[in-house]
C-alpha cells in the first residue's frame, strides 16, 4: 500500500474578485429611514456607494410571527414565512428594486437566513411539526440555554427540513438575483447541510455566503466569510484596560497560522447585537474607537460598518419598536471613507488571498504600541497604533519598516530608518504609505 503525503488542500470555497476590497454594510431597514421600507434604503444607495461599501447585508426581510411576540413590532429573526415579504417593507416588487437599484451602482445584495428556528406561529409549525426539536416532554423548545422565546428551533436530522430550506434559498436567488446570505446562528445548523445548500446555490450562481460564526472548518466547503467574534471582543477588552496588548497578537497569530488565508473573517466595532445590548460605538470603545475602526479597515479582515455608524451611531437603536437612525455627517463617516479609499488603492490591503499578510514590526513599547506592515515588492503600508491611554516615544526594529513614506491622510513625507521614533498621542493612530 503506498502512502499520500501530499499536502491536501480542504478549503474549496473560491473568493470571487469582487470581494478583494470588500466592505460589509449592515442595514436594518425597519431603523434605517424614516419611511422604514426599502424605498427608504434605496434613497440611500448612492451615498452608500460614495461611502465605499461593496455589499449591502438586508436584515431579515420575512413576516415576523405574532405568538410570544417581543415588543410591538417583534424579532425580525422570529420568521413566520421564509417565502414572503414583511409588509412593513413593501412588497416582492419593491425588493426586486432594491436589488436591481444596488446593482446599478455595483453593489452586491445579501440577506439575512434563519434556518436555526422560526416563529411560534410559523407556517411550517403546522404543516410539519415533525421538523421541530422537542423537550424532554415532547414539546417545542427555543434554543437551549437563550432567553430567545419568541422562536421555536428546528431538528436537521429531518431531511425535509433540509430540502424545504435550500429550496426556500434558491428561491430568493432565482427570482430576485440576489448575491447571497449572511446565515444566522451558523454553527448551531450541522456543516454539511451547508455544504449542501453551496452546491445548490452555485448551481444558480456562485453565491457570497457570511457565517455568523467562528469556525475554520466552515471555510472548507461552503462558507465565504465568518465573524471575527474574538477580534471584536480583544478590542472591546483591549479600550476598556482589561487586556495586555499580547492578546492582539495572538488572534493575528492564530489567524495566519490556524487558518487558511483564503478565510474572509469579518471586522467589526459594531453590528445590531452590540448596538441594541451593549451600546454605541463609542460606549463600547472610548476614546479607542478610530483606531479600532482603522484596525478594521486596513487589517486582516473584511469590515463591517452597522447602519447609522458614519452618523456617529448617536444611539442605541430599539430592536423591537420603531425607532430610526438620526442622519447626520459626522467625522467617523469621513474617517470610513478616507480609510476604504487608501485600502482599495493598495493592492497589499485587499482582502484573503488578494492582498498581503501582516508582518508585525517589533517596537519599543511592546505594551502599548501595535506596529505591522502589509507589503509586497511595489508597496508598503506601515500602521502604528497607541493601543494605551498614555502619550508614548516610540521606536522600531528594523530593516524590515525602512522605506519612504507618505502620511496617509496629511500626505506629508518622511524617511523612516533604524533611527526613527514617533511621539503618539493615547490611543492615536499613524498610517505611512510607500
């Protein structure tokens, strides 16, 4: 018998092109206009497209049970229908629109899949109570262990539950051509169904798929993107004093060795969980929060930007109740623009596979100071970022940062050599391009 020692290759997903400076923008339409509709989402398209965003993520778009109801308006994730619109947003027609406008401005569309549970009242509880997971009484059950009430979770041991769902998919995509879905509670529906639901989608067209999860293996076979969950949660720790600066490096170091780097994994200081429970961006992260989004931008990582952000996310926005993004111009939308256009001008800060890894330069204030570069033989981008809330001197190892530069934003140039130290202010963050 002779053995394989070939390297296998498991990850199959292919990234297409246009995710190579992709930028994830999370809408809620119900929040997102005054007239919480899509028409109100479509007003909104050109200067999402001038903003940079590549792909619009729709949240859930499906009538939302009534039984065990949160709120007035309810969970958009209690899903009572997967085949029709909620009518607060208008009608198929007007979702047809909406794509097709998005398109027009070559923004890709997605939208929001709960295959995990559905509504109390949904259809399918009566016509095929069979695809429910039950209690130790024989009853239907939310999630364990989630204070989720208003929903009732599905058995994917039942196979026509699995076909009803990918069928229900398809559907989406056949007839109004969307771009994909960000799935919901990825990891608590088995792999392989979504291996399944990839082969059929693909057989449509190649479809974008964002896992609300954090899993390697989901990159195999069937997922694009998944959540960078850590990420989010080491800065969160990292603004607030609760962490050593290590813990940055050790998800960065994990991310280049534990996974593969075709893996789009999503950057975000923000999205409708943390807005709704746990505050505003700058209630999560201070005086930290421009540098944390710069991180996100000009890191490893695909950004996400949360609807109303680059207003300033004045607000925690109700998640059961109306409640609609106060517009406004504001820095932090100035500072997302500036950073995706420098991102989707070098090549070196594209996304997975299109653009280089992180090399982090070694520095002398380790504790404090987060300093990488992202080359190639044409181009060098050198970030440093005070991740502390004192002003600190700074200098750094070299050869490998060495070059000429260009501030970023102020375009002023500088020599960087084994001499050079800068003065950062707390929490400041410096960009140079070469």
């Amino acid at each position: 018998m002779t053995s394989n020692y070939q390297p296998q290759h498991l990850y199959k997903v292919e990234q297409p092109k246009w995710t190579q400076y992709g930028v994830i923008y999370q809408i809620n339409t119900r929040q997102f206009s005054r007239s919480g509709d899509f028409n109100g989402v479509i007003e909104h398209l050109d200067r999402l497209a001038a903003l940079g965003v590549t792909t619009l993520w729709i949240m859930p778009i499906h009538p939302i049970g009534e039984v065990n109801r949160k709120g007035k308006l309810g969970s958009p994730y209690a899903v009572k229908d997967y085949l029709e619109i909620n009518p607060e947003f208008g009608n198929k027609n007007d979702f047809k629109k909406l794509v097709d406008e998005a398109h027009l401005r070559h923004l890709k569309v997605i939208i929001d899949w709960v295959p995990n549970h559905s509504a109390w009242d949904g259809h399918l509880v009566d016509q095929h109570p069979q695809w429910y997971a039950k209690d130790y009484k024989g009853d239907f059950r939310p999630s364990p262990w989630w204070d989720w009430s208003d929903i009732v979770e599905f058995d994917y041991d039942q196979v026509g539950l699995r076909e009803y769902m990918i069928k229900a998919m398809c559907y989406w995509v056949n007839a109004f051509d969307i771009d994909g879905f960000r799935c919901d509670v990825a990891g608590y529906v088995p792999n392989d169904f979504w291996v399944q639901a990839r082969q059929a989608l693909d057989a449509i067209k190649p479809v974008f798929l964002l896992a609300e999860w954090e899993s390697r293996d989901l990159h195999e076979q069937a997922f694009n993107m998944t959540y960078g969950w850590s990420w989010n949660e080491t800065l969160h720790e990292l603004a607030h004093g609760r962490c050593s600066l290590d813990r940055l490096r050790k998800y960065y170091s994990w991310n280049e060795r534990a996974w593969p780097k075709s893996a789009l994994r999503m950057t975000f200081v923000s999205n409708h969980d943390k807005n709704a429970w746990d505050g505003t961006q700058r209630e999560q992260f201070g005086d930290a929060l421009e540098a944390c989004i710069a991180l996100s931008v000009l890191g490893e990582g695909v950004p996400l930007i949360h609807n109303g952000q680059e207003a300033g996310e004045s607000k925690r926005l109700a998640f059961f109740e109306r409640d609609p993004i106060h517009w406004q111009t504001h820095s932090i939308g100035d500072l997302y623009r500036k950073l995706i256009s420098l991102k989707k001008s070098k090549s070196v800060l594209g996304n997975g596979n299109y653009g280089a890894r992180m090399t982090q330069i070694p520095n002398t204030k380790m504790d404090k100071v987060f300093s990488f570069v992202r080359y190639n033989k044409e181009e060098k981008v050198f970030v440093i970022i005070n991740f502390s809330s004192e002003a600190v001197s700074v200098s750094f190892e070299p050869p490998l940062f060495e070059a000429n530069y260009t501030h970023w934003s102020s375009k002023e140039s500088r020599v960087f050599s084994s001499d050079t130290t800068r003065k950062l202010s707390p929490w400041q963050f410096e960009v140079w391009v070469s």
